[in-house]
C-alpha cells in the first residue's frame, strides 16, 4: 500500500497517509476541515529491500573463476605451459 502525500489548498497544511491503491483520495483537511485537499505527485520510495544481505554484488558474475561448490574448494589455476625451446642457431656448412 503506497503512501500518499496531500496538500490543503486552504490552510498550506501538508501530510502524508497510508492508503490502499482503490481508495478515494482524501478531501477533508484534517487540521482546518475543509475540503480542499489535493493529492500532490511524489516521486515514491522506490524499490525497497528489507531484510539482511542485499548487496549489488551478490550476483555478479566473477570473471575468469569457476563457482565454488559447497563443501568443495574451488579448482586450482593450471600451472603455465613450458616455454619453447629456444630454436638453436642454424650452421653454415
């Protein structure tokens, strides 16, 4: 349920209610008691997580390392391929 924010047009009272999406919109000011109240535009609160552990980088992918499987330690990196030998110098005959 979004919160709503209002503005009396009479009185400059200005507050925010919690209201279901299919109610009507307030009227009645309930600081002077007239019906002037109109419903302002917010820009809303966003996506909101509750809870521990949203974090941006829980789901990035890691580039270049395999995921680790529980229980299981990741693979080592392969050792580097021995270099080539040297081609040896050529001899004139």
């Amino acid at each position: 349920m979004p919160t709503y924010e209002y503005l009396c047009q009479k009185c400059g009272h200005e507050f925010e209610q919690f209201q279901s999406m299919r109610d009507e919109p307030l009227a009645q000011c309930p600081k002077c008691k007239k019906k002037a109240l109109k419903r302002l535009v917010g820009g809303g609160a966003g996506l909101i997580f509750k809870g521990t552990g949203f974090y941006i980088t829980d789901y990035k992918k890691k580039s270049g390392t395999p995921p680790a499987v529980e229980g299981k330690p990741a693979a080592p990196a392969a050792p580097a391929a021995p270099a080539a030998p040297a081609a040896a110098p050529a001899v004139k005959s």
